[in-house]
C-alpha cells in the first residue's frame, strides 16, 4: 500500500534545512510555537515540524492545498480535531512495551486498538461524506480514498459485525470461580476452574453471617489473598530499593498464584485471540503515522483564525523558484506582534495598533540597509521578513495581502548577545566568529538578517567591516535586512553598488518617521520607507525635541550666566 502523508508530497520526506538554535532564538520561533500549542500537550510535535524549513516546492504546495480544504470544509478540520484524543490512544497501543506483557494483555489490546480503529475510520468516512465541493488537496483525496478502501472492505464490514461481542465478552470478566481438590491430609492437590463470572466477588459481613447471608453467589468467607502494597519504608519486590511515589501494589504477576490464574485466562481467551487473527490485515499504523499531521493542521488553523477574527490579514505567497531569490508581501506585520495583541485589555481594535508595512526583496534591491532611532521599528520589521519567509515554507499563509516568496535554502540570523567572559574572545571576537561561522555557510539562496551588528567597536572600523561584509554578500547574491546605527554605511550604498560586482542590489531603508513627519510630536510612524538615511537632520530634530539641541543648550547656559 502506498505511503501516505499530509506533509509530504507523494508521501515521502522532502529536503529540508533544520533551522539553527540562533535563528530560532532571534526569530523567536518558541513564541509561535507556544502560541499554537497554549496548553502545551503536542508542543514537542509542533516544535520538531516548525524547526525544518521545507526546500521543495512542491511539498510547501503540498501543505498550502491541505490547510486551503481545510479552511473550506470546517467540518473536516473540526473532525481531525475530535480525532486527536483517539489517535493519542492509538499512538500508545503502538508504542507499547511487548516484552513484559503477556499474550492475555496482547488480546486486550489488539481488541482495544480494532475498536479504535473502527471508531476512526467510522468517522472519517462520515465526515468526508458532507463535503460537497472537491478537495484540491492529493494528500486529502488520498486519505479520503484510503478510509474508504478500508471501510468497504470485507474484512472491515466482518470486523463491524463482530468485534463488539467479542469486547463485550472480554470485558464482561469480572472473577473466575475456582474448585481446589484436597487429599486425605486436607492439603491442596489440584485446582480446577470452575467459571468466568460478570461480577466480582466481596467479602461477607458479620451480619451477613449471621443473618445466613454469607453463601451469596458473589460473597466470600474472608479474603484469601491480596498483593502486597508497595511503599518507600517496606522495600518489598524491590530488591532491597525503596519505591518512590505513593503505594502501589504490586504487579500480580510477580505473586504466583495470580501468574498461574493469569496462565489460565489466557487459555479461556484463546478463542478470542483466534478470531480477532483474521483481521491481521487491518492495521492502524497509518492513523498512528498521519497524527503529528493532524496535530500541526489543526493548531495552525486554530492560530489563523484566532488573528483573523481580530481583523489581520492572512494570504497565500505565490512560491516563485527559489532561483528568483524574490520576497514580496504587501502589507505584512509581525506575526509575534499580532499574537501578543491578542492578550492585551484594551478597547482599540488590533489592526489599529498593528503598523503593516511592504517588504520588497528582489531585482530592485536584495540587500537593504535598514536605519532609524531606537524604538523605531527596526528589528520588529526584520524580523517580520524572517518569520514571514518560515511560514512560507511551512506551507502556511503569511501575514499581508499579497506575497511571492522564492524558498530560501537557510535563514542566519545576527543578533547581540551578551558577553562570554568563558571564551575570552571580548563582544567584538565573539561577533566576530559569529559572522565567520555564517560566511562559511551561506549561498546565494540564503537570507541573512543583521541586527546592529559590529556595534562593539569604534564608528570608524563598524563602517568599514561592515561595508566589507555587505560586498561580499552583494558578491553571491544573497537576501539581507541589515538594521543599524551606522549611517555612513547606507549613505554608501551607491557607492557599494558601483564598485562591487553582483546582481543584489543594495538599497536604503529608513525605519519611521516618515517624511513629512520631523515635526510630528506624536511618536514613530514605524513605517519602513526606501529612502537615503535621515543621518544628521534626523539627529538634530531627535535632539531638539528632547531639548538638546546645539542652540537650546547654549541658552540654557547663558540663562545660568556660564557663557559670556
């Protein structure tokens, strides 16, 4: 039978790039995954799919076609949803340790998985029955067809029909009834088993006995064996080591008497195991395999329409090969942004706090050299550009309006770290060594994303290594957002351009305010403008609205008569 996945088109595992712990760090990718897994039971899942950036085309298309049915026909997202529960259940009988469990627990859980199984398939079927427009997606037509190939074959209906009675009659054993012959001395000699019983058996009372009620079918004289309780003080089966946790009793198989009963039921079982051996056949191995798909579907549909219902944009990128080193979404935000958005007690609407801004990385600029004030929205924008390029290649939506995306091959990420007084290399060695470590790594196909990097040494040698980092990035032809204080480097870009071979252009972008808006006492814009930097007239305006300025300060001074 042929693999069959969600994630992977035609079933099978594509290229991927794990995705570096720096990069997961500054992009803040735990965030988004604690955002689609508040409770935190599938994170690990969750976490395993989000870290693997997709390099193949087809496979990003792949997930796009599953969350767009999904997004069509609710009812089968809500039903994948319903399923998690039953495929968790069915992920346990599958993990299960066979070595230490008797071929008694094997019939008991090959029931239990077949009932499971059924329960699965039943509502599989059921819901791809009410889908009335066609499914887009292969992977889910392939499912579809498999649940049906399963719910119309002959051993499924038999199975149907038979395995309730056999559960029942499983589950219906509450005690055995067992007959011990004694000889002359009165010492027991053999035991035989007389039923298998549908109630359990309780001690009699004293007012049992002495009302005459104490032969009852279910009632005993007195007990004749219990297994012992286990606790950290009594050391018992433990081979002299304390147990840890509250008591517990111990395994009945351990005492033997219950091993040789356990002996026994095995062999009352043994026409129940015999028939369930003619549904060999159907497995539930596929709905074991196809749960880490659901898991991710069903959350990051959940996280869509949880922004969505607060009036942010989603679209689907058009993915444009990867040799067109392209990244162009209209009206994108920060995904993070929006999340914590969600949590604040405030009465103003989240699109009216969220700024969206154009991110433009193509012919007309790869390389952008990002400048503006602390708190402008420099890093919230680069960012944005690298989650938006994750989301893409995970096959999910973006946030904007329109978008193309060519897939990249890697994401490394330069952010400020504090210093490792263990390595002994000082902030600028360890900088250093860090921009070394993506250098002997990155392609052409690659986006890197520098935040104020080489700010740990003097203005003059910050400009000229990173002029010599951004031509060699120009030189292969890579995408980057350069955030920084360095002014003088995006006033070079012209300069950079002419004298540096390569086909990435290097452009000029200025975080907030926008022009026109010096004056504006209200704030940042955080609008992200291509433009040459502000440089010294934004400086001057900086200063003088926080009352610094070259003339506010001489006459601060001539009013204390210190100038004369």
């Amino acid at each position: 039978m042929t693999e069959l996945s969600l994630l992977w088109a035609e079933g099978k595992p594509t290229a991927t790039w794990p995705l570096p712990e720096q990069t997961i760090r500054d992009l803040e990718l735990g965030e988004v995954a604690a955002a689609l897994c508040p409770e935190g039971t599938y994170r690990e899942i969750v976490t395993t799919i989000l870290y693997q950036l997709c390099l193949e085309p087809d496979t990003i298309r792949c997930r796009q076609a599953v969350v767009s049915d999904l997004e069509a026909q609710p009812q089968l997202a809500e039903a994948l949803r319903e399923l998690l529960p039953l495929l968790d259940e069915l992920a346990l009988f599958s993990h299960r340790q066979l070595g230490d469990r008797t071929r008694l627990h094997e019939v008991m859980a090959r029931a239990g998985e077949l009932e499971l199984l059924v329960e699965a398939v039943h509502k599989l079927r059921q819901v791809f029955a009410t889908i009335e427009a066609p499914l887009q997606s292969t992977a889910l037509v392939d499912l579809q067809n498999r649940v049906e190939s399963i719910a119309s074959s002959s051993d499924f209906r038999q199975l149907v029909h038979n395995l309730p009675p056999l559960l029942s009659q499983l589950r219906t054993s509450a005690s055995i009834t067992i007959g011990v012959n004694l000889d002359h001395l009165l010492r027991p000699e053999e035991a035989l088993l007389l039923a298998v019983n549908d109630y359990r058996f309780s001690e009699s009372t004293l007012l049992d006995q002495l009302l005459g009620k104490g032969m009852g079918k279910d009632k005993g004289i007195a007990p004749l064996h219990t297994p012992p309780l286990m606790s950290r003080s009594s050391r018992m089966i433990t081979g002299g080591l304390p147990t840890h946790g509250p008591p517990k009793r111990v395994d009945p198989l351990l005492v033997p008497l219950f091993k040789d009963l356990s002996d026994i039921l095995e062999k009352v079982t043994q026409p129940i195991a015999h028939e369930l051996k003619k549904y060999v056949q159907l497995n539930s191995q596929f709905l074991v395999d196809l749960r880490p798909d659901f898991v991710y579907y069903v959350h990051a549909l959940a996280l869509i329409e949880k922004v969505k219902r607060a009036g942010m944009s989603w679209c689907w990128p058009e993915i444009a090969p990867m040799a067109d080193r392209v990244c162009r979404v209209q009206n994108a935000y920060n995904v993070l942004l929006a999340i914590n958005g969600l949590s604040q007690n405030t009465d103003r609407p989240l699109q009216q706090r969220i700024v969206t801004n154009n991110i433009e990385l193509g012919e007309e600029g790869r390389i952008a050299i990002l400048t503006g004030p602390n708190r402008g929205g420099k890093t919230t924008y680069m960012q944005s550009v690298g989650l938006v390029q994750v989301l893409a290649q995970l096959g999910l939506p973006v946030p904007g309006t329109s978008a193309e995306i060519s897939p990249v091959d890697a994401i490394y990420t330069h952010y400020p770290l504090e210093e490792r007084l263990d390595l002994g290399t000082g902030r600028f060695g360890d900088e250093a060594q860090r921009i070394r470590a993506i250098f002997e790594r990155v392609t052409g196909d690659s986006l890197v994303l520098f935040n104020e990097s080489l700010a740990t040494t003097n203005m003059g040698e910050s400009v000229f290594l990173a002029q010599n980092i951004v031509r060699s990035l120009r030189e292969i032809g890579a995408r980057v957002i350069f955030t920084t204080h360095l002014h003088d480097l995006a006033a070079a870009v012209e300069r950079i351009n002419t004298d540096t071979a390569g086909d990435s252009i290097v452009i000029s972008l200025v975080a907030s305010p926008q022009v026109g808006d010096l004056e504006d006492e209200s704030g940042y814009s955080y609008r992200i403008q291509a433009r040459p930097p502000l440089g010294r007239s934004y400086a001057e305006n900086i200063a003088a609205r926080h009352g610094i300025s070259r003339d506010q300060l001489r006459t601060l001074l001539k009013e204390r008569n210190l100038l004369h």
